[in-house]
C-alpha cells in the first residue's frame, strides 16, 4: 500500500526504496510453491505479491532465525526473497541508514 500511495503522489521510483523484512508468524509466507504446497495442501498464494513488490523495486527479505524456528531449510523460500541473518539485526541496522520501521 506505500509503494502504491507514494507513486500516486508521483515520487518516482528511484527515490523509494523499502525493504520488507518477514519474520516470526509471517515466515511461511515466503515460501516456494512446491514447499508451501507440502505444508498447507496449496500453492503459495503470497509469490505473485512477492513478484509484484520486486518489481516495484522493494527488497523482500526473511530472517533466518524464523526459518529455523519454523525448520524451514533456506531452500525453500521463493526465489525472489533474500534470507538474511535476523530480523533484529536488520532493523537495527536499517533504522539509523534511514529506514523507518512499520510494523504490519
């Protein structure tokens, strides 16, 4: 919903840069097709809206520590999504280059 209000107000592209950062009950989320498929008995229906928001330019990432929670190997998270090491540590990190944290 960001992406779509800042467009609408005509702030192009290159100035928006946002970066999801999925972790704790949302992880299954980002799951491969054939891996949430074995887990929830259908396709992912989250990857067409992962595709969209890479497209739009927004980094989609997953915290490791929630795949392993969940014993989610790496593997199995869709091809767009970038697993990073913790959700806690990128948003530390992230805040002070900038970013603002809110919390869906």
């Amino acid at each position: 919903r960001s992406v779509n209000l800042f467009a609408s107000a005509g702030v192009p592209a290159s100035h928006l840069h946002f970066i999801a950062v999925i972790h704790g009950p949302a992880t299954p989320a980002v799951l491969d097709d054939s891996h949430y498929r074995e887990k929830f008995s259908v396709d992912n229906p989250n990857v067409k809206l992962i595709a969209a928001l890479k497209n739009a330019g927004v980094q989609v990432v997953v915290c490791a520590q929630a795949l392993a929670t969940f014993k989610f190997p790496a593997g199995w998270v869709d091809p767009d999504v970038e697993v990073t090491l913790a959700a806690l540590t990128d948003l530390v990190i992230l805040q002070p280059q900038g970013y603002i944290l809110v919390p869906l």
